[in-house]
C-alpha cells in the first residue's frame, strides 16, 4: 500500500545536538559561524523549510547557549543530561521525546553543513515511495551519509542503543530494509569535527 501525505506529514526530526565537540577544541563548534549564522541553526532552519512534520532539537553540553542562537525558530527542545554517555543516550531522548502517531523519525546530526532542505524532502519522498516502511538515507559511491529516516516500529531498537556508535550498527543489522538515495555531491558526507575541517568547508566557498 503506498503512503499517504498524512503518513509523510508525520515524519519528525530528531536533531542531535548534545555533543561536546571535544575535537573541535574550547569552542563549541555547534555554534561557529558558517554562511552567516551559527552552524546548529543553519541546520535547524533548513529541517523547518522542509516537508517535516516538526523539528526536536536534543540539546545537552551548553545547551543553554544553543537554545539562545536557535531562539524565534519554532523548535521543540529535550535537554539530555547524560550526553557525556555518548551519541545513543540523545537518540534515546529524542525518540523517547516525540508525539504519539508519528511514521518515523530523520535522525540528524547538527554538525553536517551539507544538509540541505533539498536533499530532506528528495528522502521524505523517497520514503513516501517505499510506503513509510524502509530505512532511508543518502549515499555517494556506495558510502552511506546522513540523515537517516527510521519508520517508528524501530524506534524499541533505537532507543536500546548504548554507546557513542548511534544507529549505525542497526543499518547493518537491518541491511535488507535499507534504501540508500544516490547523490552527486559528496557534501552529505561531511561533518565538522575538528577546526580544520570548518575551514576547509569554507575553503571550498561552502555557504
């Protein structure tokens, strides 16, 4: 059976921005400036120009300063104060955190400037296509990148995680009910880690 726009409107974002950004150095890199705003709102802005259903923004390490540079957005917010446990305790908020009767969740990482709104509804669509029912992301010669869409009858799996490996090890697991999004850019691949890679990102003339 295909989905429906009322299955797609249902799909919700969980925008994973606890982290410490431990190798970035002092700064928090969430909050450097990249195209004229702050990189965690950069994100965030795109997720609410998109076809999603709404945004949660799970917040942790100076998560009081990340509320302020996101202030005026109409986000929803979960503090997680065991973000030091690592990656899958802020998906277990954020999923633990989301309405009832929603289809699934795009988990996002705040630190990949390549998100564009473009590229979040090319997935929503793809995932409208596969009946709500497959686990959807982008990929770029065979190496998969981020967001990932989670239909919700894995959100029990999700929020068993431990660690700091978040759901990659549930893509392998689930190899079979995967669906990889082929792109041009390698953009989508790219996250900021360290100072080096914001200014190689703006190297590039990256906005």
């Amino acid at each position: 059976m295909a989905a429906t726009d009322t299955d797609i409107h249902k799909v919700h974002a969980v925008l994973l921005a606890a982290g410490a950004s431990r190798r970035f150095g002092e700064d928090n890199k969430l909050l450097a400036e990249l195209g004229g705003a702050p990189l965690v709102r950069r994100v965030a802005e795109r997720l609410l120009a998109s076809r999603l259903a709404g945004v949660r923004v799970v917040t942790g390490f100076e998560g009081e300063r990340l509320r302020g540079v996101l202030a005026g957005l109409d986000l929803n917010f979960t503090e997680n104060p065991d973000f030091a446990e690592g990656l899958a305790s802020s998906l277990r908020r954020g999923i633990g955190a989301l309405p009832e009767g929603v289809s699934g969740a795009m988990i996002v990482l705040a630190d990949m400037p390549g998100v564009t709104t473009e590229l979040i509804d090319q997935l929503l669509a793809t995932y409208q296509q596969e009946a709500c029912n497959k686990i959807i992301y982008p990929e770029r010669g065979g190496v998969q990148g981020n967001p990932v869409i989670w239909p919700a009858h894995y959100f029990e799996q999700l929020t068993s995680l431990t660690g700091d490996a978040g759901a990659k090890r549930l893509l392998g697991k689930h190899a079979a009910e995967t669906l990889g999004v082929p792109l041009e850019s390698g953009d989508v691949l790219r996250d900021i880690d360290e100072p080096g890679d914001l200014a190689a990102w703006r190297d590039d003339g990256q906005s």
